[in-house]
C-alpha cells in the first residue's frame, strides 16, 4: 500500500493506483510480453519495473522527472495483465498515474507543440480531414522536420477517402433481433469510412436495427491514454448525454475506441457520473463480441479463396477479452482461410499516439509484426482496430508488400454481399 502520502491526496483515483501497486508480486511472467522490455531489455522498461517506479514516485522516493520517461514508453497494450497471474489492473493503474503526473509534469515546446496537434485534431473527424490534407502537402519536406513529424506523416495515406456521413437510422431487414447504438469513431471516420457502413450493413442483415447519435463525440481514450483527463471526461461526460438507454447494446468497430468506453467508470470515480458512466460502460461491445452472442446467419462464400492472417488488436484481446469471436466469424466465411500471426500478442506499436509519440520503438515493433505477417503466407490482414490497420499498412509497405487490411466486419460484409 501507499504510506507515504495518503490515498486521498491522490484524487479520486487513488485507490484504484494503490490496489494495483500492492497486488503485484514482482514475479514477472509479465516480462515476455511486454513489448518495450523485449526491444529495450530493460528491467524498467516492463510492466513491473514501471509499477517500482509509480510507486516510488506516488510516494515522493523519486522524482517524477525521472519516472516519466519509462512511463511515457508504456504502449499502454496490457499484454502483460493478460500474463499475469496475480490480476494486477495495470491498466487502470497507467491510466490513473499518466492522468495524475499529467497535471505536475513540464514538458519542452516541441512536445506541447505535438501534443496540441494530436489532442485537437485527431478526435475531430473534421479537423483531422484538414490536417491530413495539409500533411499530404507537407511530405515532400519531411526530411526537413523534426522525426515526431516525419513519424506522424508517413502514417498520413496518399489519398483520402470521400467523406461518408452515416445516417441517424438504420433499419433492420427482416425481423427485428436487436435495437444498437453506434459510435462512430474519429479517425477512422477519415481514414475507413467504409468500416462503418459495412459494420451498419452487417448488422441489418441480422436483423439489428441501429440509431446513430447525431452529436456524439470521441470517445475520449485517445486523451485519457495520454494523461489528458479532463479532455477526455469532457468528451465522456457529451456522451453519455447523447447515447440513448433504451438499445441492447453500445456498438465499438475500433478496439481503442471500445476499451476506453469501458473505462468511463474509472475515469468517472468521485464524480457525479459515476453510476451513469458504470452502466453506459456496461452495454458497450465490439461488433465481434456482439455479433457472435447474438448468432449470425450462414455467410455465403467469397467470390475466390482468400487467405487472410488475423491480427489481434491489443486492446480488443488484452482490454476487452475478447479473442476467439472475430476469428469465429472469419471462420465462419467459406473460401477464406484464416492464419495466426506468429508472436500475436506483441502489440503491433500504434496504441493511439504512440507511434507519433515513441517513432522508433514503434517503428521495430511495426517491423516486427509486418515481418510475421508476411511469414505467414496470407495474401490479405484482418483486425479489428483501426490504428493497428494503419500501422500494419505502412509497415507492410515500407517491406515492399502492399497487401490489403481490412476490418473483421469488411470480410463479413463482402461475404453477405453476394445475398444482394
């Protein structure tokens, strides 16, 4: 436990971080899969290393200017309480510290600078289309600028898709199953606007009829990831206003987007929300995870045999539990062979900012992960996240592969097309 200073000076969130810290034994079994220990070998560069350091700096052992720096190299995957077998919360515990040390630390222009540009842009579909464009304009010159910039605009796609606004409503077809709510996501409202139109178009054929709040915002994990609280309770808080109570379920299509949701409790602890944000919480699942629990129907088989290699999203399997539903639904499309990516549990590198924020490590991992695709055989990459599916794609491309990454529900819904 904390003695030092006591759990109250810590927020509202003070004893989620000392139930964490007191409930890890240190044993390390988290160590293998922990994706900067395996690239930094360092012993404060794994999950248990960085909880000696949280809790040495929530005790005033350390100073904080000298923690930060491992913190800020957490990708925030929880693959490692996935590993462990003592159910330490580490990430409520990264969440809950980057948010208190978020409010103490300073950090250089250059990084204010690139925070700011992150945290306004990218979870406003709208100024993000811009900025996307404008950085399209900019990679002529990226040699010029600074690698957080250079990382962030090789990410950037050559073109960008035509906007694609969704609907308010959109109605089942045949007999109603189940009435959902949609969140529609940021980026990838930009980047993959056909994700959501296939995620409404599956879930129509299975009888789901789906309300897309017309206000709703970010989700807020992008900001919360980051130590940006207050943003992302904002965001949180327009939400849970706008969300209607009356549906089955919360729809997520983004593993970012779903975990976070599934942290509005912890975020609101304290707070007068609390109750609300708990159950919104509650009813939000990953379209896999939602699909499968309802039942789908027989899928009618792709046009030419595909063999497709299955990512897991860090945040759909480590965060949300959820593993075996997105590949049951794969395999339940004939003509297409799934494949496991060797090392699956590695996160991939993206984990929101983290590979504008952390380009060279971020870098190796997405090396990494593109080289056991590619081991793999598979002519075509599924996940169900889009900033996985963006890193992967620049990855795969900068080996001299260009292979298509789809969304879980694409291949589901390009199976469904032929009922047309």
């Amino acid at each position: 436990m904390l003695h030092t200073i006591p759990v109250e000076q810590l927020g509202p969130r003070g004893t989620s971080m000392s139930e964490a810290v007191s409930s890890c034994v240190h044993c390390g079994f988290c160590l293998p899969d922990c994706p900067t220990y395996r690239v930094l070998g360092e012993e404060m560069d794994s999950p248990r290393g960085r909880i000696f350091l949280m809790k040495d700096a929530l005790e005033e052992k350390l100073p904080l200017a000298e923690v930060l720096p491992y913190i800020d190299r957490c990708l925030g995957c929880v693959g490692c309480v996935t590993a462990c077998p003592s159910g330490v919360e580490y990430g409520d515990l990264i969440t809950s510290f980057r948010a208190w040390s978020n409010e103490q630390r300073r950090r250089t222009i250059a990084s204010r600078v690139l925070r700011t540009l992150v945290l306004k842009s990218l979870p406003y579909p709208g100024r993000f289309r811009i900025g996307v464009k404008i950085g399209q304009f900019a990679k002529p010159f990226r040699r010029l600028l600074p690698s957080r910039l250079r990382a962030m605009l090789d990410l950037l796609p050559d073109t960008l898709p035509k906007p694609a606004p969704l609907p308010e409503f959109f109605p089942a077809i045949g007999k109603r199953r189940a009435r959902v709510a949609l969140l529609a996501g940021c980026a990838q409202q930009v980047l993959s606007p056909q994700i959501n139109w296939a995620t409404l178009r599956v879930l129509a054929r299975n009888g789901v009829e789906v309300v897309i709040p017309r206000n709703q915002q970010c989700c807020g994990a992008l900001a919360a990831h980051t130590g940006a609280m207050s943003q992302a309770v904002t965001h949180a808080r327009h939400n849970l206003g706008v969300f209607p109570s009356d549906v089955d379920a919360i729809i997520t299509n983004a593993a970012g987007c779903g975990s976070g949701m599934r942290e509005y409790g912890l975020w609101f602890q304290g707070q007068a929300e609390e109750v609300a944000a708990k159950e919104m919480a509650d009813r939000v699942q990953d379209i896999s995870e939602f699909l499968v629990q309802l039942g789908t129907i027989d899928a009618p088989p792709l046009s030419a045999p595909m063999k497709v290699a299955y990512h897991e999203a860090c945040h759909l399997v480590h965060a949300q539990g959820v593993s075996d539903q997105p590949k049951k639904l794969l395999n339940s499309i004939p003509n297409l062979e799934l494949v496991y990516v060797p090392e699956g549990q590695i996160c991939c590198g993206s984990a929101g900012a983290y590979n504008i924020e952390q380009p060279s490590i971020a870098h190796q991992l997405g090396t990494e992960k593109a080289q056991s695709i590619l081991a793999t055989g598979a002519v075509a990459v599924a996940a169900g996240n889009i900033g996985c599916m963006t890193q992967i794609a620049v990855h795969l491309k900068l080996l001299g592969h260009q292979l298509p990454v789809y969304h879980t529900v694409e291949l589901l819904d390009r199976s469904y097309s032929s009922l047309e």
